[in-house]
C-alpha cells in the first residue's frame, strides 16, 4: 500500500513538473515570448521538440527553412533563435552583455577548459594564460610537427594511387580506396597531440584511431578515438537542450535504451582516452623531458615561473585540445575538398595559384609559401560559411536587467542564440548563399564581410584555436592539391551529415592519382568524377 502510494505520489509530481505547470507558465507567459513564431507547436511549453529535432540529425537545416520567413523563432519555453546577420554583435560581439548560457553548466566536468567557463573574469584568466600557447608565433615554431604528419599522409596517399581517371569516365569501385574523412580525421587527431602533448599516436602509419583508454581502476582497453569522440558528442547534442533534465535523461536513457547505453559506455571510455593521454604526458614532465608543447605552456609561462594550475583544469584542457582541436579541423578540411571537386573552375583557379608559389620538389607545402595565398584562403572561408564545423547556435543568456537584441528588448535570464549555418545564409550579406563562391572573400568586399563570418564564433569569446586550425588547412590542402588529382564516386554523388554540435560528414571514399602522372586527359573537369 505505501508502495502504491509513493508511485502515485509520484506520478502527480511528474505530471505537474512536466505538464501543468510548463502550461501555466506558457498562457502566464511573463516574458512576452509567445509572440514570437515558433520551431513546434508545444516548443513554448516544452524543450522536446527540440530534442526530437535533435534525434533527426540536423536542427540547422530545419532552422534555416524557418528563418527564411521569421527573422527570431522560439526553440523553446525559454529559448529563442536569431537569424539575421544584425543580430551577431548584440548576441556574441565584444560589447554584448550576455554571457555564456547554462548549457555549459550542464556539460561541464569538476574542472572548466576555457570552452565552457561561465564566469568573464575566470575565463580572461584562462585566455591570459593560454594566449601565449596559441599565439602565431608559437604556432609556427610548431609548423614541423604539421608538416609531419602532412607528409606522413602523403605517403599513405601515393601508395593508394591508381591511373589517371579519363575524361568523362566514373571510378570504378575498386579505386576509391581513399575514404577521406578518415584520413582528415588520423591526420588532425595526429597532429594535435603532437603539438600540444609531443606525442605520436601513429594513426597515419597504423591507417586506423584505436587508442587506449583508461578506466579509473587503472586498468586499460584499445577503443576508436572517433567512435569515442562521436559517441560524447551525440549524447551531449541530443538531450541537453532540457537543462533541468538532463542527467536524468541520460539516467533513463542508460536503463531503457541499448543505443543509449552504447554510446555512454563509448562517452565514458573518450573520458578514459583523455585521462590516459594527460597522466602519461605528466609522467614524461615529472622525468624532466624538455618538450615544446602545448602542455609545456600549461604548467609554466615563458619565463618558466609555474602557472600553478590544479591538475583537473589541465586535463580539462588536454580535453577540448584533442576534441574540439581534431574534429573541427577534421572537418574543414573534408568539407574543403569535396566543394573544390564539385567546382572544378575553382579547383583549377586554386591549383594555378599554389603551383605558382610552390617548387617542383615541394612535398609539403612550406607555411612561410602559402599562408598568404589569397585564393586559398577564400576557398577555406567559402567552405567554413557553407558548411561550419560548428553550425549550431551557441547559447548565451541575456543578462537578469534583459538585453536589446535587433532593437527589440528581450527579458532577462533568457537563451539566445544564432546558428552559424544558418547566419552564414542570411542573403542580404551573402548572395546566392548556397553557391560556392571563394571570389566574395576577396579584396576590400572580402574584408567587409569578415563581421558576419562566425565559423570560430565572435567577440572575446572567438575561438582561441582558429590559428592552429588555419595553419593545418593551409599546409595540408597546398600539398593535396599540389601532389595529388582526386574524383568522387560520381559526378552527383553528396555526403551525408549528421549534426552534433559540430556537423560531421560521413564516409567520402575518393580515387587519387598523382597528377604527374597524369594523361592528356588530366584535367579539372575529372575531378568530379
């Protein structure tokens, strides 16, 4: 009997927190939000609606149809989504008053990593003592350990080359032998652990991502970074957008759901890749190594005076480093690629200018040779505003006195957000959004559009590793380009995309030949395959 009365209990509980009294706020509707058009029907009521948008892969592309008719949509009973190019600086810019949402309480660990700090002044701490380690110049003294795992990947290519692809023809089957998201995927996740933990984890050698994780008992397993990495970001993307609930989402998800309850396992083994990775480095700081390396920046400044960080914080570093550091540039970079082979204009145009600044017997491309390319770096941009590795919006949250957002005040306390797919589409700023159009980026109207450019986000809380991103495209995509002709499956062939809170592409298997090797035949045109 007291059983039956607890689950009674219960249940009224329950329906109160999940159903009346969402309703009563929502006809009470003491913000004003109801105006506002909306994502669902129930989306004022309840964050499910987004959830399940979520679920179906893709919450950018179904904000982008909406906010071609609404400039602000309602996501949520607390959340609203901008559009307009307009809103960016009142959203995200230097002078904005909102801050960091709840969202990155919600993800965050025992320790915060810059990405997900909340509190201004904690942050600039952070900032101050990691700017030394991502600044421009200390990037380039790592410039080696780029061109490393450049060349690395190169010779896995040349040995995957087939004959030169005729005009018109398609690849046969057997000749894709390249799946290149894999590849941008051992290739960054190589290279940034060797710049920030002077490791070789020996991804392009071994052409796989099994890594060790280890579990809090000490004992180990062999794991796929990526399948580990995915698996995190899939959970994170898919339930988090109820703050309140979340962990007991992902409690029920755990108990009732196979797939859940796979994915958490893989989540709790990318914890257990990272903690390996970082005690392993301390191990190798504690022997008096002398490395040049992103950790070597975290334990002591220049000067080497110590800069007295608690070892959570560090790991929590190490963290972002190896997932936000591989996956986004990862990205990039396969996205980058496949545009060029759809735009064969483009590619040629490319080719002609990094063939114009590189020798015969450059391998890799030197970063002093291409880093001021301009042609290169408008198609890098041109692909970051097509397809941002980060397209979703990142939450901030008006201030408790509320915010002027597109010269409309919103209450206080309240989310707010801007999709990067979909703020990069906004027409009045770029044109025929849809086409891959490097020209735009070019001369004085390229540098008028870079306010509106939010691939690395905006403001004082702008991505703080767009350089060492931009320095691995540079030197990887030069070299590709310069070695290397590449077809697609078919001429209208397309990756499928899966959003998280990056947008990940799946596999793209590519036919590759050497372009000296190349017939008559060889032209831009069969690069499309």
């Amino acid at each position: 009997m007291f059983g039956l009365l607890v689950f009674a209990c219960s249940a009224v509980l329950v329906t109160l927190s999940l159903i009346v009294l969402p309703i009563v706020h929502y006809l009470r509707d003491a913000k004003g939000l109801r105006k506002y058009p909306q994502l669902s029907i129930w989306s004022g009521i309840s964050d499910i609606p987004f959830i399940i948008e979520a679920h179906r892969g893709f919450r950018s592309r179904r904000l982008n149809e909406l906010h071609k008719e609404y400039p602000v949509v309602r996501i949520g009973p607390n959340s609203l989504s901008y559009a307009s190019h307009r809103a960016i600086k009142d959203i995200y810019g230097f002078n904005s008053t909102c801050t960091k949402d709840d969202m990155y309480d919600v993800l965050s660990g025992t320790h915060r990593h810059l990405a997900d700090v909340t509190d201004k002044k904690e942050h600039a701490r952070k900032r101050k003592t990691l700017s030394s380690a991502y600044a421009i110049k200390n990037l380039e003294n790592w410039e080696y350990k780029v061109a490393r795992m450049t060349e690395r990947m190169i010779e896995a290519f040349d040995r995957r080359c087939t004959e030169p692809l005729k005009m018109r023809e398609s690849p046969r089957m057997e000749d894709l032998n390249v799946e290149f998201w894999s590849w941008a995927n051992y290739f960054t996740v190589s290279a940034i652990a060797n710049i920030g933990l002077s490791e070789e984890l020996g991804f392009l050698e071994k052409e796989n991502d099994l890594i060790t994780s280890e579990r809090p008992d000490g004992t180990t397993k062999t794991v796929s970074f990526k399948e580990c990495l995915d698996a995190t970001l899939w959970v994170d993307s898919n339930l988090v957008w109820s703050y309140k609930w979340y962990h007991t989402a992902v409690r029920l998800a755990d108990l009732f759901s196979a797939t859940y309850r796979r994915k958490l396992q893989h989540k709790r083994d990318w914890d257990g890749i990272v903690w390996n990775r970082a005690t392993a480095r301390l191990k190798r700081h504690q022997r008096g190594e002398q490395l040049d390396d992103f950790f070597t920046a975290l334990m002591h400044d220049k000067g080497g005076n110590p800069n007295h960080l608690e070892w959570g914080e560090i790991v929590a570093e190490i963290s972002i480093m190896m997932n936000a550091g591989s996956d986004t540039t990862a990205i990039a970079l396969n996205n980058v690629i496949y545009f060029l082979l759809k735009n064969p204009r483009c590619l040629a145009t490319l080719r002609r200018e990094v063939d114009a600044n590189l020798d015969e017997n450059d391998v890799v491309a030197p970063y002093d040779k291409v880093k001021h390319l301009p042609y290169l770096r408008a198609c890098l941009d041109e692909s970051l505003r097509i397809m941002p590795p980060n397209s979703f919006g990142l939450p901030r949250r008006t201030p408790p006195e509320g915010a002027m957002i597109l010269g409309e005040w919103v209450p206080g306390n309240t989310t707010v957000s801007i999709s990067t797919f979909v703020a990069h589409r906004d027409p009045v700023v770029f044109p025929n959004p849809e086409q891959f159009i490097p020209e735009r980026w070019l001369g004085e109207a390229g540098k008028e559009l870079q306010p509106y450019f939010i691939a690395f986000s905006a403001g004082s809380r702008g991505c703080i590793g767009r350089n060492i991103s931009y320095l691995e495209q540079y030197v990887a995509l030069a070299s590709l380009l310069h070695r290397f002709e590449f077809a697609l499956p078919s001429e209208h062939w397309q990756p499928t995309r899966r959003e998280y809170f990056t947008c990940s592409p799946g596999p793209m298997p590519l036919k590759i030949w050497r372009r000296e090797e190349a017939s008559e035949h060889d032209s831009p045109q069969n690069s499309v395959g």
